[in-house]
C-alpha cells in the first residue's frame, strides 16, 4: 500500500505526457494524437518499476486534456498538459486539475517514435526540465515508454 501513491503520482505524469496536440502535424515526429495509453516499462530514480506496477497504469488523452487511473486506486488523476516542440528534446508541462496531485505541475520532455510509441521523461519535483531521457538514481527523474492501445478510442476526460 506504501507504494500507491508514488504508482498514482507516476500514472499521473504519464497521462499527462500522453496527452495530444490537436494542432499537431501528423508527421512521424509530431505529438502523438488521443486515445489510450499504456506503458511498457518505467524507471523512476534509477530504479526499473515492476511489471505489475507498469500494467496497473493507464493513460487517457483527450486533446489538452489527460485521465490516469491505476488498479486498485479509486479516485484518477486529471489535468491538462501544454506542448513546446520549438524546442530539442521538445518539452511537455503537466498541470493536475482534479485527483491525488490536484495543483501539481511536472515539467518533462518526449520523443516520438512512430505513431503507436513514444517515451517521456518527467522531474517529479516540478523544478526543472530533464535535459536527456534518462532517470538517474537520486534524481526525482521518471523515464517511462508508451505504446497507444489499438483498440481504443480517444477517451474524454471528465472535469470536477
């Protein structure tokens, strides 16, 4: 049980990362559109999550908006997330609206790697962008990969 919030907090970020740009361009390195989203292998603090941790994880995106639920927990984490691709690596901004990190911002960057995959890499201390993708032990880093569930349909999040 010790460790559900630190999985919630974990979900939290990756919904958020997740989440799509409408605007964006549907080119290969473009942010990758709604729709849901499971990780397929997380660092945090230089230490690899287990698989069940991983699995427990789901990230919904609708346009700015993103939902992360995690098994077992009962309230998600909601928010919205803003994109900056001027710059390299490109930067996404996570702000929680609603759930266990309601008025948390995270600060992370991702890469695209095809439209059904993409990795992210979040300071979960909110106090600066990472400059690599990389979550060193120490660090309040969380690096995790994403791979978009084919049968899903772009969810949209519920505001409260």
């Amino acid at each position: 049980m010790k460790h559900i919030p630190i999985i919630l907090m974990i979900a939290v970020v990756s919904f958020i990362a997740c989440a799509a740009d409408p605007s964006a361009d549907p080119k290969a390195d473009a942010y990758p559109q709604g729709g849901t989203w499971k990780p397929i292998s997380a660092v945090l603090s230089g230490v690899k999550l287990p698989k069940a941790a991983v699995d427990a994880i789901t990230l919904r995106v609708s346009g700015a908006d993103y939902e992360v639920t995690v098994g077992g927990e009962r309230v998600p984490d909601r928010g919205t997330h803003k994109l900056d691709g001027s710059t390299t690596p490109k930067r996404i901004t996570i702000t929680s609206t609603n759930g266990p990190n309601k008025g948390k911002t995270f600060l992370g960057i991702y890469e695209v790697m095809d439209t059904n995959s993409m990795r992210v890499c979040y300071d979960l201390s909110g106090t600066e962008f990472p400059k690599e993708f990389n979550a060193p032990k120490g660090a309040q880093f969380y690096l995790v990969g994403y791979r978009r569930q084919s049968d899903s349909t772009p969810a949209t999040p519920e505001r409260k």
